[in-house]
C-alpha cells in the first residue's frame, strides 16, 4: 500500500507562484512514475505533469514553460513548482502513483486546492 499526501495549495494572484509537494509512504514501488493532475469545477480530470523514477517528465500543453515537476527519491516526495498561474488554472491538484508499465495511476492523493484569482 501506498500512501500519497499532498500540501502547498491555497489562493494566489494571477501571475504568482505556488509550490506544491507530495510525499509518499508506505510499501513504494522502486519503478514508479508520479503524475500530478488537477480537476476543475464541472471539468474533467487532466494530466498535468508526470515524472517517472528515472526522472523523465512531461507535461500537459497548457503549463509547458510554467509548470516544473522534480522529485527526491530518497525523501519520496514529487514537488510541482508552478509559476505564472492563470485564473484557469484554478483547480483541486492531486498526486497520483502509476506502477511500471501501466498509466492509469494505482494510488491518489487526497488532492489540494489551488485558486487563482484574477
């Protein structure tokens, strides 16, 4: 079992900055990838950025330039640096692990909101 918390939301201003963390405990799969996705209201959830164990990343169009994900495998925690937010960035963020070789993430986070005001 794995357990995923996620902190660092809150309100911001357009153009501002947060900095969202999620750590891991519990039984880790050495070969992981950690995915951050965020749901808006009355929106679908949406893959924002994605880092596997390795360290390769990806990111969803819409925050390429903004956004940055980065992990410490030795602390187990997946951070999300995002920068310039836009008011359509507004949304509840939640970490999420996928197991090797499979997309469709096996543990969430209980998810974070994110607001940002115009």
């Amino acid at each position: 079992q794995v357990q995923l918390v996620e902190s660092g939301g809150g309100l911001v201003q357009a153009g501002g900055s947060l900095r969202l963390s999620c750590a891991a405990s519990g039984i880790i799969p050495r070969i992981n990838t950690i995915n951050w996705y965020r749901q808006a209201p009355g929106k679908q959830r949406e893959l924002v950025a994605a880092i596997t164990s390795g360290g390769s990343s990806n990111y969803a169009d819409s925050v390429k330039g903004r956004f940055t994900i980065s992990r410490d495998n030795a602390k187990n925690t997946v951070d999300l640096q995002m920068n310039s937010l836009k008011p359509e960035d507004t949304a509840v963020y939640y970490c999420a692990l996928s197991l090797f070789g499979r997309t469709t993430p096996a543990y969430w986070g209980q998810g974070t909101q994110v607001t940002v005001s115009s």
